[in-house]
C-alpha cells in the first residue's frame, strides 16, 4: 500500500503544479475587451486621469479635451516603432490644429523625464505630452507594449484603437470614425 503512495502523491503534485501553470497563463493574456468592443461597432467611453505635463507645471486630461477628436498616444524614447510613428503623429496635430477638430496628446510610458523631453525636441513635437506616473491611464487602456494609438471621439469614446505604430492611412481613417 505504500509503494502505490508516492506515485499518486507524485501525480496528485504534478497536475497541481500543470494547473498552476495553466491559471497563471490564462490570467496574464492580453485585455481585449476594449478591442473587441470596438470591433463590434460600440464606442467605450475613454478613461481619464489627471496627470502632469511633460516638461511644464499642470495637468493634463482627456476630460480637459471633452468637445474635441483626440489621438492618444502612448510611447517612450527609447521604443523604436514610436520614433518611427513620430512624423504621422506631428502631422496629425498641425492638420487637427488647422481644421481645429481636435489635437493628439502624447503619454510617457515608463519613460524618464530628461529622456522623453529629448525625444519631444529631437522630432519637433507640438502638441501636448504627459507623464503616466505608475501607469494609471496605461493600465486603464491595458497598454503593455508600445507604441499604442487611441482615437477617442467628441464625446470622449474611443472610436479606434491601435496596438502597434500608426501610419497615415490608418490615422486618417480612424479621424473619419471618429468625427462621424
């Protein structure tokens, strides 16, 4: 009898042990309820967080924008794809600037202040960037790796998402989504 009890107990802790495993990597998968939402024709109301400025005194929040198209932007200095991206973005603000519909706003991801200020003055950014401290507004929007792209409408839903660079033909697109 207790030769059979050490194989049982050994397979009793293996399955645990496999269904540990198995938990911890269905529990880490990507949100994906924003994405789906989106893909099905609603519209999630966008979360808002007062943060601070980049390189400046205040804050900032998408509630401060309510009325307007915005293209939220997560990115970092030292993410490749967001250097890549840079040009698309500051082209998107001169035009919202011009047609006055809207702007983009920028938020630091893990990112040091020096850092982020030099990659603003090495791509001649203008529009409006912010600190996530602690990942408040990232960890809302389920943000893990960058760059991502929201476009929230006039009314403060995101009309589009991106997970992965924009370029202008996506951008574009997403701005007639939103200003429908």
């Amino acid at each position: 009898m207790k030769r059979l009890a050490v194989p049982i107990l050994c397979a009793v802790v293996a399955l645990a042990l496999v269904s540990l495993l198995a938990y911890g990597l269905v529990s880490r998968s990507d949100d994906t309820s924003i994405e789906q939402a989106v893909a099905s024709g609603e519209r999630p109301v966008a979360a808002s967080r007062e943060l601070p400025l980049l390189g400046a005194t205040g804050t900032r929040s998408l509630a401060d924008l309510r009325g307007k198209v915005v293209v939220l932007n997560f990115w970092a200095s030292w993410c490749g794809p967001c250097k890549d991206e840079a040009p698309v973005l500051a082209a998107t603000q001169r035009r919202l600037e011009r047609d006055g519909t809207g702007t983009v706003l920028g938020v630091t991801f893990d990112d040091s202040t020096p850092d982020s200020l030099a990659f603003v003055k090495q791509f001649g950014i203008r529009y409006p960037n912010v600190r996530d401290v602690g990942r408040k507004l990232a960890d809302a929007y389920a943000t893990r790796s960058l760059p991502e792209t929201f476009v929230i409408d006039r009314r403060g839903r995101i009309a589009d998402l991106y997970r992965g660079p924009v370029d202008q033909a996506r951008i574009d697109q997403a701005l007639r989504r939103a200003l429908q």
